[in-house]
C-alpha cells in the first residue's frame, strides 16, 4: 500500500502539490487566529484586558464572530472540504489501479484517508511555523483597528498549536471522508469509466439537512435585525444573515451552481464562439472541480459586498443624524481580507489540481483540429465563467443583505436608502480571475507545446 502511495504521488504531482498550498494558506490564518484567540486567556492576556475600557468583553465577542469565525474559519472550511473532495473526485481512475492492483475497499479508504492525514499534518506544521514571528505583529495591527486602545500581548501555546493541528486535520477528513468511503466502494471498472472529476449535479438528503439547518438560522437572524432597536447590533444581525446565506449556497452548490452555470453561459451561441462552447463545456464536464473553484470564491467576495453594502447603506441614510456612529470601511478590510485570501488560494489550488485531466482534453482539441487562437483563449474564458458566476452570486447576496438591513432601519425610524457597494467584491474577483488564469494558462502553455502523442500518452 505505501508504494501505491508513493507511486500516487510521483504520478501526479499536482494532485497533492494543489492541497499543500492551499492547507498551508488555511493552516497559517487558522495558527494566527488560534494564537490570538488563546493570547487573551494567558495570565498576562488578562491582565491587559483588565485595564480595558467598559464593553471590551463585546468587542472580543465580535471579533471572535467576525475575524475568527466568518473571516477565517469558515472560508478555511469551505476551502478545506472542497480541496478533499476535488481531490478524491480526481482520483477515481488511480483508486480503480489499486483495485486492480489487489487492494481492498478497506484499503483504498484508508489509504485516502491516511494521504490527507499526512497532508494536513505537514501543511499544518508549515502554517503554525510560518505564523510564529507573526503572531504579535498580527495581535497589535487587529487591536489596533478596535477601540479599546490596548496592546495585548499574544504568545505562542500549546493548547493554539494543538487546536490549529485539531481543525486543520479533522476539516480536512471530514471534506474527504465521504468522497473516499464512495470512491473505494465503487468497482474498478466503474472507476475506471468515470475521469471527469463528477459530471453529475446532484441534491443529497445531507446536503438537504445541512442546508435546512442553516436556513433556519438564516431566518432567525432576519427576523432579530427586524426587531433590534440598537442599530450595531441590527447590522451584525445582517452579516450573520448574509453569511448564512452563503453557507446555504456552499452546501447546495453541487445542484444550484451547475445549473446556474449552464443558463447563463447559454448566453452566448455555440456558433459564434468556439472558445466559449469549449471552455462552458469543461466547466460543465467537472462539476465537482467547477462547483468547488467557484464556492470559496463566491464566500470571499461575498462577504466583503455584505460588508460593504452595509456600511454605504448606512452612511447614506444617517448622513443627516450628526451623532451617528459610522461603519469603518478599513475595519472590513481588516475582517474579511483574509477570508478573501483564503478563498482564492483555495479555487487557485482547486483549478491547479485538476491540470492533467485539462491538457489530455486539449490534447484532444489538438488532435481534432481545433485552431491556436481557440486553445489560446480556453483558459481566460473559462477563468471568466468561474469569476463572474463567484461575483453575480455574491453580488445576489449582498443585495438580499440590504435589502433586509435598510428594512431594519426604517423600524429604527430612517429613511429606506439600501445602497450595493460591490467595489471589495470585484477587487477579489479580479484577482482571484488573474490567480485562476494562471492555474489554468501556465500549465495550458505547456502542454501546448507537447506533442499530441505525448500529452494524450500522460497518465491519469
């Protein structure tokens, strides 16, 4: 079993060179957050917070919710799980040899398992080792946008290393479990059949549950913005609400953002454009890959737009109350930026794991007669379908967003100003586009100079 492991990993590099980097981006925020998080309970943490003014307790609790839920561990998970999942998707094929090659089920599952195990383990380390001469550094800049005007001393502890180790190693598992236990039960022939990755949209009783669930919560935070009479407490409502919404999204990706994908991409006829038929076909041909590039991206920007969209809203309908308090729009940036960081290294890894299976399909454009500039413009076109299905989405929920926090206002006694502010979510579209094309046209270029014989002859 270890030589199949090992051969595994020297026959295709990208399948695990992908999720390195992009554990190791989760592991380094999650090791920061945990640094910090566990800082205010150390002795001299509590000293600190002990000459803090009235209502630091509050702030600490927002930020643990922001920064530390929304802004890095909840896009970590997305990232985590859609990394595990495209992962096994992509190996089917491989799973299928070591069937052939005498392996039982028990055996591929805990082979699989035990690849993301030693994954996680190593990106683990990298990201707690990176985050070291970080970790006061990142404490003061974080205080430093709050108004508590205290410095908190942050160290490193066990119980931070153990808990980054704890959450980075177990998301991991829990987006590749499922997919694993499915990929050993299959036959070797059945797997050997199926090399798109997933090319079939599908609605499972969990994701129905999970999706309910978080709807439910979705609506209880709807109805507290309603009702709150503090206005603070109304707009974190709303982010809690937009954000739920986009979880509820991420957990129905797999039926909603094919179909999402095929209707709007239809825009454009297969006649005017060979290059686009080509590229909405390949997105449309790897479902899991697509549906798992596209939801990280769609969190990051779309919490930003929340956030955004929020703080305009209410700028402009207290312009005239001298003594309201306003939204710090730096403060957002400092909040959700890492969950934007987070969120493009992830659909960058995703697009980069699934390299090979995307130059054996060029291979065969080539081998049927496809012309340069058609090759040439496949890898931006299908950069751009991911990058403005990630934006519209999370444009959508931004708008929703609004729409409830200028409802909120009116209870408060505003006036109805809703305003959509998507400048931090094109930001982060256009560079997680620009990450993208690179994933995909790097490695495009490459195999485009390949012979046809031997990019088809590439082992899958």
């Amino acid at each position: 079993m270890i030589r199949l492991l090992l051969s595994d990993m020297r026959t295709d590099a990208r399948s695990f060179v992908g999720p390195l980097y992009a554990t190791v981006a989760c592991s380094f925020w999650v090791a920061l957050a945990a640094f910090f998080w566990f800082s205010v309970q150390t002795p001299a943490g509590i000293q600190a917070l002990a000459s803090a003014p009235e209502g630091a307790n509050n702030t600490l609790i927002q930020l643990a919710v922001f920064l530390l839920l929304m802004g890095i561990a909840l896009p970590s998970t997305i990232v985590l799980s859609s990394v595990g999942a495209t992962k096994v998707a992509q190996g089917r094929s491989r799973f299928a040899r070591w069937r052939l090659a005498g392996a039982t089920p028990a055996q591929v599952f805990g082979g699989v398992l035990a690849q993301f195990v030693l994954l996680a383990l190593v990106a683990s380390t990298v990201g707690i080792l990176v985050a070291l001469p970080l970790i006061q550094v990142g404490s003061d800049f974080l205080m430093s946008v709050t108004d508590l005007g205290i410095l908190l001393p942050a160290q490193p502890t066990w119980s931070a290393i153990v808990a980054t180790y704890g959450f980075v190693v177990g998301t991991s598992l829990f987006g590749a479990g499922i997919p694993s236990w499915r990929a050993s039960r299959v036959t070797a022939i059945e797997a050997l059949q199926d090399k798109s990755g997933g090319n079939e949209a599908r609605l499972r009783p969990r994701s129905i549950l999970g999706a309910g669930i978080v709807s439910a919560g979705g609506i209880f935070f709807a109805v507290g913005a309603i009702t709150e009479k503090n206005n603070g407490s109304a707009s974190s409502l709303v982010m809690l609400f937009g954000c739920a919404v986009l979880v509820v999204l991420a957990i129905m990706a797999s039926a909603v953002f094919p179909v999402f994908v095929r209707a709007w991409t239809a825009i454009v006829p297969a006649h005017l454009s060979t290059a686009w038929y080509v590229a909405r076909h390949g997105a449309l041909a790897r479902l899991t890959a697509t549906t798992s590039t596209i939801t990280p991206f769609m969190i990051g920007a779309g919490l930003l737009s929340i956030y955004f969209s929020a703080a305009t809203t209410w700028a402009v309908t207290s312009r005239n109350d001298q003594d309201a308090p306003q939204l710090a729009l730096g403060q957002g940036l400092v909040l959700f930026t890492p969950a934007a960081v987070i969120a493009i290294t992830g659909s960058v890894a995703i697009v980069f794991m699934v390299g090979q299976t995307r130059e054996r399909e060029t291979a065969l454009l080539r081998a049927t007669g496809a012309p340069p500039r058609t090759l040439a413009l496949m890898p931006v076109l299908e950069a751009l379908i991911y990058a403005v299905t990630a934006f519209f989405l999370s444009a959508v929920v931004a708008l929703l967003a609004v729409l409830l926090y200028s409802l909120s206002l009116v209870n408060l006694g505003y006036g109805w100003s809703p305003q959509i502010d998507l400048r931090a979510g094109a930001a982060v579209t256009l560079v997680g586009f620009l990450g993208i094309l690179t994933a995909i046209g790097i490695p495009s270029r490459a195999a485009n100079k390949k012979t046809v014989r031997d990019a088809l002859a590439t082992d899958q």
